[in-house]
C-alpha cells in the first residue's frame, strides 16, 4: 500500500441497475470508476453520498472486475437511502478490507455452506467463486433459510446451481405459503438432512447472529472441528483499517483480522453472538 | 523519529537565553506550551508575550497530547491547509508513553493514516521531566518512569537559572543545531546532571510510595478477567457515560467517521462509553447496558489490547479519575480487586 494513500477517500462507482430480491432486499450493481477488485468474503464500505457509510461484502463474482455487486436488506440509516437510489447515481466504495474465505483450504473437500436471510449475498459470491473452482472440490451443498418464500432471494441462481454438478441447494422456511414445496423450520433443519463426510468437510457459515449461534453448536454437535467451522461475522465495521474501534471483538478488529474467523479463532471472545 | 542509542546528551542554556531563542523560533514554529491559570495548567499557544509563563517539570497538563495528533474534529479527505511545523513543550513521559500505542494504530503498515503522521512528523516533542506529582499519578506502577527516554526528540529540564536539553532522538539532534543559531549553548556540567537524576529519582520513589499495594500492568489484565459482573455493576453504578475519563485518556483513540457530501469523511474522536457505539444496522448492540459498556473500557485497555499490542494502553496519569463526574476511581476498583 502507498504510503501517501489516503485511506478514508472512497473511489466513486455508478450505479449502473438495481434489483428487488425481496420486499426488503436489493441488489446494487456498480461500475467503480477506478479498478477495483476483492477476494470472496472481504468486505467494502460502501457510501451513500453525504448520509453515511456501511459495511456490505459483495455477492458478485470475485472473478468480475468489472462490475461490483452488494445485496442489501433495509435495516437502518444508511440502507434506507440506499434503497431509494437508483441506477445512474453515484455511490462511494471504499475497500476491500479484511480476511475473506481461505478458498484454498477447501480443496479437495465438501463443503457445507449454512446460510440464512441476507446471508445469502457473501454465500452468493462464494459459491460463484467455488463452481469456478468446482473440479479441486468434492462437493458442495448450500442449505439456506428465511422466513417466508418471498423472502427467499436469488431465485434465478439457486434455479442455475441445481443444474450445476456437484452443487446442491437445501431450502426452507419459517412460514411457508401454500406453493411452497420445500422444508419448513429455522435453517439449521437442513443439517439434519445433509448427508456429508465430516471428516472430509469444511463448514460455512453466514447469516443473522441467532442463526450463527444455533448453526455453529449444531455443525459442532455433527462433528466439524472447531478450526472447519469458517463463521462470516458482523459487527459495527467502520473505518474497515483496524483504527476507529467500533468492530472489536475481543482482541479482534473485526474489520482486520475478520470478518471471516474460524469458530476456534472466536469462540473465547465476548459477544460473538451479538 | 529514530533514537539515539549511544551515550547521553545533554545540552544547556541559560533560562532567558531559552526564552529568547523561543522568541525567535516562533518566525518558523507553532510552539505550544503548558501554562497556568488560576485553577489548571494546560497547553496554549506561546506567543512573544507568554513565554516566560511556560512551565516545566510539573506535571500532566489538563488536556492529553493525543489531541495535537487526533484532534475532536477532523476533515480526513480535504485538506484544508498544509500542516505547519510544531514544537510541543513540556509533555510529561506518561503523555509521551501513550504515543506509542497511537503509533501502532495509525502508522500500521497496512494502513498508514496520513493525516497523523503529517502531524507526527511535523511536530517537535520536547518532554519535561515530571519534578513534582499530582495525586493519582501512577505512572512507575505500569513501568512507566516520570522522564522520557525515548519517543520524544529532547527531554528538557529547568535547573535554577539553566535548562537542560537531553537529546532523545535524531530530530531532538537538529533541534539542537537549529538552536544554537539563536542561543549560547554549551555541555550540561556533570553535576547539574546528577542533580537531574536526584530529582528524577526522588520523584521515582514519591510515585511508588504513593501508590502502594496497587496492582502493576501484569496483574491488571487478570485482575479485568477474574472480576465478577458485581463489580461491573457497582463501578458503573455511579457512571453516566459522559465519555470523559475516554476523552481525556491519552491512549482512547476510538472515532466515528461522519459523511458530509461530495464523498467527504470527517473523524470525530468517539468512545465505547457513549450509546450506540458497537449497534449494527438491525438494532443489536453487545454494550447496550451500561455496566456492560463500562465494562468494556477496562477489558479493552488491560485485556484484549495488550493482547494485540506491545503498547501499553494505560499509561497512569489518572486523567480518567480526576475527570469522572461520578468519582470512579479505577484504582479504588484495581485495590479492592487485588485483596
């Protein structure tokens, strides 16, 4: 990094479409007007011109250059704005920061991605990333979660996944409709149903902390180590540079040395689940 | 800001010399010094009329010396006007100490924050050995002695009618050529040295005696780990997260960004003990509770940093029990936990 770099000046990035996913849920795609690229799993700051900034890790392929994806539930401030923006405008990105999903760690494994609601979005920019990869993995099956059908985002790419060797899609929901023909429960029911090599298997996890929490005791109790358990974790990332301290958990910037941790790294740390 | 490692050097000048070659300095510097008024001391601009208001070897000034590096409010995207050149008088070592950690945050080579290091390389810190101590000074109780040996460019001392300047880096070493441009400046004689030590060490030793039976850095950290939530609950009782023993700590260097428009960001010095400082968009907050929040302050600084940092993040000024409206008194806590 230069050294004369000023690290709190966001590059600039057109808003080129924007997709309802859900009655809560957009996805923004940007074009940065300067290059810019990420790992899968890191993060970006992402700002709304004059109102404020938040942390979103992108859904889009790592591969893409290009264009930059952040899907975005509308939650508070910032995500409010957000969600009246429309394509044309400008927005600022900041990043990527932090320590994404060691990709290189799931050769020649299965891997078993939990994830619920928004969770989906980093999940969507890894599994893009590991069916580039797909002839170095044994499998991979994604259980995902949300509270009704509608909500369920990406339908288009869970639909192109079921096509896709190797890779399997659980679904389920807390209130299902009368067309709903897939499980009903909170998503860790899927883990019943997987049939998986634990021995042979890393485990991913991603979505709302009650999710996180029931998740992991869960992947615990099937037998994942506590160094295979890979948990996306979020917390009040700020400045994203491991500086203004909103994000520690712990000894942990979670910014810096997260969002990605292993359940081993965390779990003697305070509030993990909150 | 490399240290000199080889012998002492000591450097010394009449004290209306030193004034006076000040005097001339101000053509190129911002020079700040501590000076008092009816009920404190604090850092004020010196200015050809308040240079002999300047005091030395006292110590802490009220405000701490991150602010000359970390102001309240800062426009970290437009920079409104090139830094000017500053010479900070008179900062005790537990002020310069807590430098370091700054250091570590803001110059980490990750990610360097200019802004700070235009104004750390930009200043001339010239330290003043603490001869006298205020009541809950506790600096040698974390290691820390009450003179600087290092970080700060030049130690200074006031001996009767001299000052004596020990240069404590190569900076402090140009300090010294630019000086004697302005001043008669010899070799400090070997006795007045001593009589510098005497003094350093009697002080040494007032700081100890002060503070017996309270627990140093090591047991700190364990002291934080072991307390139970009752005495989270009956410290933070009286707190009414006001934010200043953060504000006023020379090491609580947390901040908030603030947008404004045309993509411009704007820190603003922020601290765990305020509302809201860790709640996520969605509403979750881990220091929702304010023992929870005051809690957090004391694992931060004597726990989970020290874990991350070779710094210390207390340095024992005892700004933050001075300033607390509601009299908490961390080494009240630290005593009652170490029986």
């Amino acid at each position: 990094m230069s050294e004369n770099k000023n690290i709190y000046k966001p590059i600039k990035a057109k808003l080129l479409e924007v997709i309802t996913e859900s009655p809560t849920i957009k996805t923004f795609i940007m074009e940065p007007e300067e290059e810019f690229s990420f790992k899968t799993g890191e993060f970006i700051e992402l700002t709304v011109d004059g109102i404020g900034e938040a942390p979103f890790t992108p859904s889009s392929s790592p591969l893409e250059t290009k264009q930059i994806e952040v899907t975005v539930m509308k939650t508070g401030y910032v995500t409010e704005y957000l969600h009246n923006m429309k394509a044309g405008e400008t927005l600022g990105i900041r990043g990527p920061f932090g320590r994404g999903y060691p990709i290189e760690k799931f050769y020649d494994k299965e891997v078993l991605i939990l994830g619920g609601g928004c969770g989906f979005a980093p999940i969507r920019s890894l599994l893009y990333n590991l069916v580039a990869i797909s002839d170095k993995l044994r499998k991979v099956t994604l259980c995902y979660g949300s509270k009704t059908p509608d909500e369920c985002i990406y339908q288009p790419y869970v639909d192109q996944l079921r096509k896709t060797p190797k890779f399997e899609v659980l679904r389920t929901v807390d209130e299902p409709n009368e067309s709903w023909s897939e499980s009903v429960g909170v998503a860790t029911v899927l883990l019943d149903k997987v049939k998986v090599d634990i021995k042979n298997s890393i485990a991913v996890c991603c979505g709302p902390p009650i999710m996180m929490k029931f998740g992991t005791y869960k992947l615990l109790e099937m037998g994942y180590p506590e160094n295979d358990i890979f948990l996306s974790m979020e917390k009040n990332m700020s400045c994203g540079l491991g500086k203004c301290g909103h994000c520690m958990m712990g000894k942990y910037f979670v910014c810096k040395e997260g969002p990605v941790f292993t359940y081993d790294e965390i779990k003697d740390q305070p509030d993990i689940w909150s | 800001m490399n240290d000199i490692t080889n012998m002492k050097k000591f450097y010394s000048l009449l004290y209306p010399d030193w004034n006076s070659a000040i005097d001339q300095l101000l053509a190129n510097y911002l020079i700040y010094g501590p000076i008092k008024t009816d009920d404190s001391i604090d850092y004020e601009i010196v200015h050809s009329e308040n240079i002999a208001e300047v005091s030395y070897n006292i110590p802490k000034p009220t405000t701490p010396l991150k602010t000359f590096f970390l102001p309240v409010k800062e426009n970290l995207t437009t920079k409104i006007s090139s830094i000017s050149k500053r010479i900070i008088i008179g900062t005790p070592n537990c002020d310069i100490q807590g430098l370091k950690i700054l250091d570590e945050i803001y110059l980490d080579k990750d990610y360097i924050d200019t802004a700070y290091k235009e104004k750390r390389e930009n200043t001339i810190l010239i330290s003043s050995s603490c001869f006298e101590t205020q009541e809950h000074c506790h600096c040698m109780i974390y290691g820390i002695q009450p003179f600087s040996k290092e970080i700060a460019d030049i130690s200074i001392s006031r001996v009767d009618t001299r000052m004596h300047l020990e240069v404590l880096s190569e900076k402090g070493e140009n300090f010294i050529s630019e000086l004697k441009n302005y001043a008669a400046v010899s070799n400090s004689p070997e006795s007045e040295i001593k009589d510098i030590e005497l003094k350093q060490s009697k002080i040494e030793n007032e700081i100890i005696a002060n503070n017996s039976g309270l627990p140093d850095y090591k047991k700190t950290g364990k002291i934080v780990q072991k307390a139970k939530e009752e005495i989270w609950n009956k410290y933070s009782s009286k707190c009414v997260s006001c934010g200043a023993c953060a504000t006023i700590c020379p090491t609580c260097s947390c901040f908030l960004l603030i947008d404004k428009p045309n993509f411009e960001k704007v820190r603003q010095l922020d601290t765990c003990q305020y509302p809201g400082f860790e709640r996520v968009a969605g509403g979750e907050d881990a220091l929702g509770e304010l023992p929870k929040k005051f809690k957090n302050r004391y694992f931060c600084k004597y726990v989970w940093k020290p874990q991350k940092f070779k710094s210390l993040v207390c340095t024992g000024c005892g700004r933050c029990i001075e300033a607390c409206i509601g009299k908490i008194n961390k080494n009240e806590l630290f005593r009652e936990l170490a029986n």
